[in-house]
C-alpha cells in the first residue's frame, strides 16, 4: 500500500540521515523548505 506524500515530511538520503523537510512537489522535483543557509532548494 502506498502512501502519498505530504508537505513537512522529512527528506531521507540514501544513507538515511535527514536532508531537510519536504515544501512541496512540482512535476518530478521535490522542493525542501528553506533552512538557515537561505533559499528553498529542488531535488529531482
């Protein structure tokens, strides 16, 4: 079963530490929200 994706979920990197909280989805990316290094920043 597959769950959809929400906003302010976490992002996980393949070695399974956190890469931030998750903004929203546009097409095929992923955009984090902003953090304190600045602006918000797309993952395809």
């Amino acid at each position: 079963m597959n769950s959809p994706i929400q906003q302010y979920r976490p992002v996980m990197c393949a070695d399974g530490h956190t890469h931030g909280q998750l903004d929203r989805i546009g097409g095929d990316n992923l955009k984090r929200t902003k953090d304190e290094r600045g602006p918000h920043h797309w993952r395809p």
